[in-house]
C-alpha cells in the first residue's frame, strides 16, 4: 500500500500562522529543518534541545525567517523529570494549546550506557522519553482542532523485535544496532497504537508515524563518534561518509516525511509517511505501508503498558 503525494515539496505546506508545533531534537539534522521550514511558513515553532548552547544556535538560525518568534524548551529526553518539566513548561507557555508534537529527536548506536532513569539509552531516549512527552502534553493537544502527534521512525525499525521481556538488555547481550532497531520499531508501534487509542477514544487529534528513508544526517557521524573502539571508529566513519555520499539523499528529501505529516490536508490517524521511491529509501513523501510487527496488536499492547510501568506516567487516553 503507496499513496504517493504527486511529488509534494516544501512549497505545498499550507500556510501554518496561528499554529504551535513542537519539535524535539530541533537543533540539527532533520529535527532543525523541520523547525526552520514551518517557523517561515508561520507556526510558532518551539525548539525542544537537550544541549543549552546548541539550542540557542538552533533558536538564531530559525528566528532569522521565522514569521512568529520561536522558543527555546530544554528537554532531555534522558531524563524523565526533565520530560515532565519540559512538559509543564510548554503547557504553560502556550496556555494549554499545542497544534503540533513532532517526535524528532534519536540516538544511534552507542556504546552500551543507560538514561537517568536506569534504562537502555536508546530504548529510553527514543522511545520512553517520547511516549512519557506525549502523554503528558496529551492535554494541550486536545484543545486544538486537528492536533497531530508525529513520531519519527526508522528504516532501521526493519531489523528491530521488541523484547518487553527485556527491553533494557539487562539479560540479552547488548548490540547497539539490535537495541536501535528495537528503539524505532517501539516507535512506529507507538505512533500506530496511539492513533488507535485517540480513535476509540473519539479524540480530535491524529497520530501518524513517519520515517526519513536513507538521509545523510549526522546520527552516523554521531554513531561513529561515540565508539570507545578506534578501528572501529574509524571504520564507521569512513563508512558512513561513504555512503552519505554515494546512497544517501539530503537533509531537505529527508525531512520531506514528517513535514507532511504535520501539515499535509488528508492525512488519517494511523498513516505513515515515508519517501516512496527505492525501497523506501528516497524520493518524495507518500503513506507507506507499516512494517508488520509495528501493526501486531498484541505486542503494542503489551509495549503500551510497559511504558506506562517503566516511565510511572498515566497513559492518554486510558
């Protein structure tokens, strides 16, 4: 299942004046873009950035075609008491009313390390900060007709399985490619089964994923830069200038998918959004089909509640 969008580009963004959006990891890649590109359409675009400094660069670059001024929000998604109190900040400052909740921000395979909150970096960064973020500005959404969440996924989601047994690879030997697939495949089922939830809940706000297919960001850069191995470093890094090079498409094809996402008319609760040319891997923004394990009932069930469980925050909707 493609729904391609006739080679939809920045310029068919509808113009977003009156508009709040918030996106998280809004400092680089993909995360600022998004940010740079609905900040000059009209939204009021708040940051979401875990790094101070790199944020108020981000805040510069974006405030110079903003047509509404921007905001700086610290979050880190590490760390659940600073999701709850980014989460506070930001009902606050927009009087309860959030039309928009892009869930950008990721790490790629790190050395093993763990959040905080003692849990598996990526498992608790990408998703479990996410989720928690969610649920908790659920009610600043709701106020606005139309609402979206967007949660960001992954071609990667392909190779991931999602283990509730052992999420934090507290018994299974760690592998930081396996624990990033679980990561962003907990993503995509997120996105899926919160849409499904806000449906039968009769809410006005829609749930979509979406995935950047294969960008030349800097989570590889990222990537290679946090091996403690410097062969392996090195490796990596070579690699994946490579491949940026040669296979990837830029950061502007890349951001195209949640773009639309947030903006496009006639998206439905549940789509999601991907490049439709080779693979998935590039070309213009369509609905793309899910993986199947991202649409297993079961396990999203299972997921949903574990995230409850583990970030101690009361699911919404229930």
């Amino acid at each position: 299942m493609t729904r391609t969008a006739d080679r939809w580009t920045e310029a068919d963004i509808p113009d977003q004046t009156g508009r709040t959006v918030l996106v998280t990891g809004a400092n680089s890649g993909l995360g600022l873009r998004t940010a740079e590109v609905l900040a000059a359409r009209g939204a009021t675009v708040l940051l979401a950035c875990r790094s101070a400094e790199r944020g108020r660069r981000a805040l510069a670059r974006v405030a110079e075609q903003a047509a509404a001024e921007p905001a700086l929000v610290s979050l880190d998604l590490a760390d659940l008491a600073s999701v709850r109190r980014a989460a506070d900040d930001v009902r606050d400052r927009t009087g309860d009313g959030l039309d928009v909740l892009i869930n950008n921000a990721g790490l790629m395979a790190p050395p093993h390390e763990t959040t905080r909150d003692a849990f598996e970096l990526q498992f608790g960064t990408n998703h479990l900060g996410h989720a928690a973020l969610t649920w908790l500005l659920m009610p600043a959404l709701r106020t606005r007709p139309g609402a979206r969440v967007v949660t960001v996924s992954s071609l990667a989601a392909r190779a991931g399985r999602i283990d509730t047994g052992d999420p934090n690879f507290e018994r299974r030997r760690y592998n930081p490619v396996a624990a990033y697939g679980q990561s962003k495949l907990a993503n995509q089922m997120f996105a899926l089964e919160l849409s499904r939830r806000l449906r039968a809940a009769g809410d006005d706000v829609l749930s979509l994923g979406a995935h950047p297919g294969y960008t030349d960001t800097d989570l590889a850069g990222a990537m290679a830069r946090s091996q403690r191995n410097s062969v392996l470093r090195t490796v990596m890094d070579v690699g994946g200038r490579i491949g940026g090079v040669v296979l990837a498409q830029n950061t502007r094809m890349g951001t195209l998918p949640q773009l639309y996402a947030a903006t496009a008319p006639g998206v439905r609760g549940g789509d999601y959004i991907g490049p439709t040319g080779l693979a998935q891997t590039r070309g213009h923004p369509g609905t793309v089909r899910p993986l199947a394990a991202a649409t297993d009932e079961a396990t999203a069930t299972e997921l949903w509640n574990l995230t409850a469980e583990l970030t101690g925050v009361t699911p919404d909707p229930e």
